[in-house]
C-alpha cells in the first residue's frame, strides 16, 4: 500500500524528506543531556553499601575444636 497522501504512488523525492530538511542537528556533547559523570544520579557502587560485607562467622558462631 503506497502513501495515503498520495495517490499516484510513490514518487522519488515526492513527499519525503530532502536529506538535511526537518531533521536535528548532529549529536553535540553535552547539548540537551549533560553527559555521564561518575556519581551523578546514582552513587557509585561502594563496598558495604546496602547491604553488609560477607564477614567470616557472621550469623553462625562455631566454638574452636577443643582437644579431649
């Protein structure tokens, strides 16, 4: 099915975009959305952040294995 707008089908260059017409500029940093900086938004990961670093002995206490 060609274009509803046109009824004689599609024609080259007919109701299309010329290259460089109705488009946005080139991606430009920090143009619109300032670019990704460590920490921004989110912490960074650290260690022990949320949820405790694995201790050995943490949770269960077994006694030293006494002789005799």
């Amino acid at each position: 099915m060609g274009n509803p707008y046109d009824p004689y089908g599609q024609q080259p260059g007919y109701g299309q975009q010329q290259p460089g017409y109705g488009q946005q500029p080139p991606a430009q940093p920090g143009y619109g959305q300032p670019p990704a900086q460590p920490g921004y938004g989110q912490p960074p990961a650290q260690p022990g952040y949320g949820q405790p670093p694995a201790q050995p002995g943490y949770g269960q206490q077994q006694p030293p294995a006494q002789p005799g």
